[in-house]
C-alpha cells in the first residue's frame, strides 16, 4: 500500500505569499515601513554622533547659557534691551522682531497681489495668447533681456561679498 503525496498544497501556498507581495498595496507599505526605519537609524547616528563628538571636543550642550549676559545691542527693539541683560531677552527681542517683519511682509505683499496683480495677469494672459503659449517670449525682447542681465548682476553683486568672504575665512582657519 503506497501512500501517495502531493505538492498542489504547498505551491498555492507559495503562489499566494508571491501574489501576497506583488499587490502594489504591500509594496507601498513596506517600502514606507523599511524608509521610517531607515530615517529613524539615520536621526539616531547623527544625534549619537553629535553628542560623542562634543563631548570628545569638551563642549558643553543645552540651555545654560540664556541666564548670561548677552554682552551686545540690538538696534531696533520692540521690547527693552540692553547689553547688559541676558541671551533669554535677546532671543524674545530677536522673535518679536522677526514676527514684525515677517507681518510687515505678508501685509505688504498682500496690498501689492491687490494693486497690481489684476493687472500683470492681465499682461500675462495677452503675452501668452501673442506668443500662442510659448514661455520662450519673455526671453524675445531686447527688454525682457536687459531686464534679465540686470536682476542676473544685481544678484552677483549682491553674492560676490558673501562668497569672497566665506572663502577668506576657510582659508583663514
């Protein structure tokens, strides 16, 4: 008496597992999965790198330092200020401040998306309707050209400065 097996069993099994992970569904998710795992290895080496590296050079992390006396002046205060008080103040100082700017800006853009933006979409619209929806037309003109190299230089110019003396100080250490 034979007693007779079969692998009908084992390959759908087999055949279910591989169409298991040939939906796009469980690729996502383990791609996801195997990427958070990656980023979280990644900030993990980095902070522990970090911390051994100062505390190899002997210098001291974390907050200490807002009790000092800050030593400088800001010009444009909201608030009080003055050398002789603390890193905390100036860092209140220094977010007041940027919260005014940054208010100043949103306002001022939003007045100037108002005043003239009916308007420069208008020209936008015409240009692009001349040009039958080729972008290339801004770059036509002798105008548009000058208009080009001046933002182009007044960018160099505003960059060379920065570069040369980034430069000078790795050079300089």
């Amino acid at each position: 008496m034979a007693v007779v097996t079969s692998d009908r069993g084992r390959r759908r099994a087999s055949a279910t597992q591989a169409s298991f992970l040939y939906r796009p569904e469980v690729r996502q998710a383990i791609y996801q999965a195997v990427l958070v795992v990656l980023l979280v290895a990644l900030f993990y080496m980095l902070v522990h790198n970090t911390a051994a590296n100062l505390r190899k050079q002997n210098i001291a992390s974390g907050f200490d330092f807002i009790d000092r006396t800050a030593g400088f002046d800001v010009s444009q205060t909201l608030i009080a200020f003055n050398s002789s008080m603390t890193y905390g103040r100036a860092f209140l100082v220094g977010l007041l401040n940027t919260l005014v700017v940054a208010a100043l800006g949103i306002v001022a853009a939003t007045i100037l998306g108002f005043v003239i933006g009916k308007m420069m979409e208008e020209y936008l619209r015409r240009a692009m309707l001349l040009s039958r929806g080729d972008p290339l037309i801004f770059f036509q003109r002798p105008i548009s050209a000058i208009l080009l190299i001046v933002a182009i230089g007044a960018l160099v110019i505003v960059l060379i400065p920065t570069v040369s003396k980034t430069r000078e100080e790795a050079f300089h250490e």
